[in-house]
C-alpha cells in the first residue's frame, strides 16, 4: 500500500497544479494522510521542473503548519470521535503516550524535534490538541521545526538533485533525526 500512495503522491510532480496538490500533501500529512511532502518536494525537484526550491519549501511549511493546526483541533475538540480511531488505525498508540509525556516536560522542544523524527507529525498534532499544548507555542515550533525541515529537504534536492532524491529517500528517517539532535543541541547551548 505504501510504495503505491508514495508513487500516487510522486505523480502529481509534473501535474500543473502540482503547488496545489503539494499544499494538500502537507496539509493532510499534517493531520490524517500517510505520505510526507518531501516525497513531492523531492519529485518536483528533482525532474528539472523549473520551480523554486525555496517556494516549493515555503508552500509544504505553510500548508503542513495549517494541517497541524487541523490535526490540533482534532485531538483538542474531537479526539474520541476523529482522533482516537486515527491512532489506532495507524498503530499509534504508544507513541501518543510517549508524546504526552514530552509535552508535560518540553513543550516547545517536543513540537520542533517531532519535525525531524521517525514518529509521524500527526502524532505529535493531534497530540498536541489532546494534551492541550499552548496554541501560540505549537504553531512557533511547527513553523521553526517544520519549515526547517521542508527547507533542508527542498535545498538539498535543489543542488544534488536525483543523487539527493536516492540518499534523502533511503536514509530519510535517520538524517532527519540526526538533523533534530543537532536542532536540539543548539538550543539546548544557547538557552544556557
């Protein structure tokens, strides 16, 4: 099911609405939807489009922070009713639990390195509504962590092109990580 929503979600690359269809990528990923906007980050890039890396990276920022907010007032106003299901859908479970208990610790933090791990961002929206995370700290963390992210991917894919499509896609889960940790030890030194 994967390769094929993954393949699906590519094609809309050289769709000529594909700005659009890259907002709703991240938008539902944000909130319900399996595939990330790096996989049409990456497409749109690297198949010698001419678009923007930085508009292409700016677009998945705005629409995956409006998705998250979509994703936080689920879990804030309808999580037994919308949330709930979604999380055991997807097998969830123990990393919302995980979740909530980062958010009583680092709430800011707990949003920016969510940007860069493994555990899917809706994890962390929905989570967010849940646990009731401040609104103001969420989306500053999102927009931070987020459009970090969407940046780097779209900035790497920009210059290396199908040589970064290969390496990002492969080794996604432990560059971005490695990418948080660094995130996370910077602020932890200049919060000091």
């Amino acid at each position: 099911m994967i390769p094929k929503l993954i393949l699906w979600t590519e094609s809309f690359a050289k769709h000529k609405h594909a700005e659009f269809y890259l907002f709703g990528v991240a938008f539902t990923e944000s909130s319900f939807f399996l595939i990330p906007p790096d996989v049409l980050i990456i497409a749109m890039l690297s198949h010698g489009l001419k678009v923007s890396w930085v508009r292409i990276a700016s677009i998945s920022t705005v629409g995956s922070v409006l998705g998250g907010i979509f994703g936080y007032c689920i879990g804030f106003f309808f999580y037994s009713y919308i949330g709930e299901p979604l999380v055991k859908l997807y097998g969830l479970e123990t990393q919302l639990a995980y979740v909530g208990t980062q958010f009583n610790q680092h709430a800011f933090l707990s949003i920016l390195i969510a940007a860069f791990t493994p555990i899917p961002y809706k994890v962390f929206t929905i989570g967010a509504g849940l646990f009731s995370l401040n609104l103001i700290t969420f989306i500053s963390a999102s927009i931070v962590g987020r459009g970090a992210r969407f940046f780097i991917v779209a900035y790497l894919t920009n210059k290396y092109g199908v040589k970064a499509k290969e390496f990002i896609l492969k080794k996604a889960d432990k560059v971005l990580l490695v990418i948080g940790i660094v995130i996370l030890i910077a602020v932890y030194f200049l919060s000091r």
